[in-house]
C-alpha cells in the first residue's frame, strides 16, 4: 500500500454511521429497566467514557459490579440493536469514502462493534469498497481501542503509522491512535462533548468533511 500515502482509520459508531439517536433511545430503554433515570444526549456527552464500566460508575457513584454490569450492557445491546437498522450514515460520509478512493487514499475500518454484526451493515451500506481492511471486536471487551489498533496496524502490511490518521468520535479514538504513534482527528457528532474531545488533545471538527481536510493537512 505504500509507505508515504495517507492512511485514514475510521471509527464507525458515532463517526461513519449517524447512531447517537438510536445509543440515547437505547441508553434509556436500558436504564428503565434497572431503575436508572433517562439521560438526556448533553448529559451523556458530558459523562460518556471508554472502558463504559466507568461511564456507568459516573452516573452511580461507583462502579457497577461484575453482575450489574453484565445486565447494563446486555439491556444497552438488545435495545440498541433493535434500533440499529433504522440509522443512516453521516451526512457526506458515503461521498468522503468515494472521493478518498479516487485519490488513491487508502482507508480502513476499526470499530469496537462486534465484526458478526458489523461486517454486514458496511455492505449493506454499500461502502466496502473503500476499505482495505475492516475490523469489529472478538469476542467479549469492556476495555477501549488501544490494543484493537495494534492488531489492525498489524494487518495493514505496509502502512507506517506516521502516515495514519484516526477519525474518531471519542477520546478514546485519539488514545488508540497515541498508542500505535499514529494521530487522531475528532468529530463532534457522536458520543463526546466538544469539551471532553479537545481534553484528548487531538483536533476537534464539527464535520467528516473538515476531518479529512484536517488529516490531510497533518501529513501534508
């Protein structure tokens, strides 16, 4: 693939596909069922945090046990993958990923959805394409992308970190992409508050379209 091309790893939910209605619905549908109140969308930007169990321990005053926790997250996927086919792609999404083909960019796909669920929803959106490579999460994790990154890095033969660029909606994007010596660009339509991305030091945008002209001007 090339060692000076850029190299663009996207994040999927919250960045390539338009999902935070459906994680808010989803959220609260959850919390109804173990006697939480619903959260409004700032609210859950303002706590929102990888690993969850911490976001969960923001909300509670302290981490959920081992069994609380299985019950959280069992209630957020059922509910959240009821709701999962009805969401669309960001706005523009589909046009980047064309656009960035044509160049001759390459680009890949990192997402800690599960890979049964995800492979067939990019296909289903008809942007597989585009990707060299993608990857959702094996098996069971509660932990963030760090490590995810390194086996996705791994697998891009060729590609040197320097010459990558994350686009994320979360400041665990940047985190993962620190990790590898990579960089990240963060997009506000997601899962973070505009405060919480800009403390992960990485720069913020309020659309793909100005985080691929920001990751373009990096490696420029």
């Amino acid at each position: 693939m090339g060692k000076h091309r850029t190299h663009l790893v996207w994040d999927w939910n919250g960045t390539l596909l338009d999902d935070i209605g459906a994680v808010i619905e989803a959220t609260n549908a959850a919390f109804e069922e173990i006697g939480l109140p619903p959260i409004t969308l700032e609210r859950y930007r303002e706590l929102y945090c990888v690993p969850v169990p911490l976001f969960y321990e923001r909300l509670l005053g302290r981490l959920p046990s081992e069994d609380e926790w299985a019950v959280m997250d069992g209630a957020f996927h059922r509910h959240y993958w009821a709701r999962a086919d009805a969401c669309g792609l960001t706005a523009g999404a589909a046009e980047l990923l064309a656009a960035a083909g044509e160049l001759g960019r390459t680009q890949s796909l990192l997402s800690l959805a599960p890979h049964e669920r995800l492979v067939p929803l990019v296909r289903r959106y008809g942007i597989e394409e585009w990707f060299v490579r993608v990857d959702g999460r094996t098996g069971h994790s509660a932990s963030g992308k760090a490590e995810h990154m390194v086996r996705h890095l791994e697998a891009l033969d060729g590609v040197a970190p320097e010459r990558i660029v994350v686009i994320g909606d979360a400041a665990d994007d940047a985190v993962a992409a620190a990790h590898v010596g990579a960089r990240a660009v963060l997009y506000t339509g997601g899962s973070h508050s505009r405060a919480s991305l800009r403390a992960a030091g990485a720069p913020v945008v309020d659309t793909l379209a100005e985080a691929v002209a920001v990751a373009e001007d990096m490696l420029a």
